[in-house]
C-alpha cells in the first residue's frame, strides 16, 4: 500500500491504436514473434507490457462492487480508487482481483525502485518527472479497454507497481520478457486472466448478482497464482500484499474478510521524498 500524500505519483498513458493494441496484449502467445511470425521489437514488447499494466488497473478497480466511476461531465475518467477487499461483492471476485493486482508487484528486479510520475505513448521512452515535484496535467476521456490516453494514480500498492512497470526502462522489460520464461509465463497467464476476470465482471453486472466462478476460470487464476509463488521462491520474500484485504489464495476464498490478507507485507512505500517500489 503506498503512502498517501496531496500529489502521488501518476501515469499518463496514451496509443495511437489504443483498442487494437489491448486487444493484441490479451492474445499474446509469443513475447519474440508477432502472429504473422514477425519479429517484435523492443518497443513493440514495452507497448504490450503497458497495454496489459491499462487492463490490469481497469480490471481490478472494475471488478470492485459498483465498478469503475463513470466520467465527468468532461469526459474525464481517472484510474487509481481505493482498493480494499470489502469492496468486492464476494471473497471469489477479491481472489480474482488481488491475484491479477499481484503481478506487477513481482515483475521488478529485486530492491527499491523510485515510482516517478510519467507520461508515455505506444512503446516509446517514458518521459519522468520526480514524484516531489507537481503532477503533469491530462485526465482522461474513456474507459481504458476502449484506451486511447489513460491516467492511474499510484494510490495502492499494485497502482504504484502498474506506474512502475509502465515507466521501467525497455532493456529491463525486454530482459524479463525473452530472457526469464518464469517471467515471460507470469505476463502471459496474466493477459489471459484478464480477459476472463473482465468478462466474468460484465456477466455479473448485466445480470445484477453474482455468478459462480467456473472451473475453467478459476484454473487460470490458480495457474497465475503459482506462477507468483514460484517467483516469490526464488526471491526468498513472502507474496506481496497488492491491496489491504487481499486474498492470498484460492484457500482462502471461503473464510471471513477479517482473516484474509492480514499476515501479508507492504511493499509500496513513502521514503526520502519519492515512491518506492520494494521487493
């Protein structure tokens, strides 16, 4: 959970093809190859990273009893509302939420890392401003699944974690991408996650009640979540907490909101006048 304080650090995100691109990133198979059997660039992998750190903010918050808020009357929608596990309608939506939150909190290299406030555009280089300094204006005008620019406040941890990533240099995301296959597994389970968890999201909310998870559904976060736990392994840390409430593990699911989450770190701090980012 990150610090709270009157300017935090936010990302200012925005695509020239915003639509297709998440699109593309949900359906990745291949961090090297594009489906025409081209190969991907390193920008082109920095822009599916950031398509996906879109979603997965979107689909976090949205899944939350009530949803994403809608725009203001200009049109503005801005990422980055509290997450809490009281928020969701059932301890299975919380599980499914804090496991997709989790990613990106374990995508960094180990250490500290400063969560600047930065503004980017398709995969090119982040352009950074010290998080002590006053913000970058641009809201935004859209639901971020229909991206085209998108805003994420680094309010709680996994928020911090989605502005870290966004503004990670290319080398390091190329590395994690087509170097570590443990990582490269993680991103890729968490793209098809994503569709799923946004998909299951809308069901509930047409059909105005929960819906049991499916056993296919539930593979797949299960399959996201031992990724986590292995890359957790090799680091020696325990899983870090994505939000306050979060569920640790499908074990977890059936027990009261009071006993889950409570044993778990927090891993997104205020020091010395900037963010940090801690694994």
């Amino acid at each position: 959970m990150a610090a709270q304080r009157d300017t935090p650090p936010r990302w200012t995100h925005s695509d020239s093809d915003g639509a297709a691109e998440i699109a593309r990133a949900l359906e990745v198979k291949s961090f090297r190859t594009k489906p025409d059997g081209s190969p991907r660039t390193t920008q082109d992998r920095v822009r599916l990273v950031r398509a996906l750190a879109c979603a997965t903010e979107y689909t976090v918050e949205n899944t939350c009893d009530g949803g994403v808020p809608a725009a203001d009357e200009m049109g503005q929608l801005k990422l980055g509302s509290e997450v809490r596990g009281d928020r969701f309608r059932t301890r299975a939506d919380c599980y499914a939420a804090s496991t997709l939150a989790r990613t990106w909190l374990l995508f960094p290299d180990p250490g500290r890392h400063v969560v600047y406030t930065a503004v980017t555009h398709d995969g090119e280089p982040a352009v950074l401003t010290p998080a002590s300094r006053p913000e970058i204006s641009g809201d935004v005008a859209f639901p971020p699944l229909l991206v085209g620019v998108v805003v994420v406040v680094a309010i709680a941890a996994f928020a911090s974690a989605v502005c870290y990533v966004a503004q990670a240099a290319a080398e390091v995301i190329d590395r994690k991408l087509t170097n570590d296959a443990l990582t490269a597994r993680l991103v890729q389970t968490q793209a098809h996650a994503l569709g799923l968890v946004n998909d299951h999201t809308e069901r509930q909310r047409k059909e105005g009640r929960p819906i049991p998870w499916d056993p296919v559904e539930l593979k797949v976060l299960d399959s996201l979540f031992e990724t986590q736990q292995q890359i957790a392994a090799r680091t020696g840390k325990p899983l870090p907490n994505p939000f306050e409430g979060a569920v640790e593990g499908a074990r977890t699911v059936g027990r009261k909101l009071a006993d889950v989450g409570t044993g778990l770190g927090v891993f997104a701090v205020f020091l010395g006048g900037a963010y940090v980012l801690t694994r």
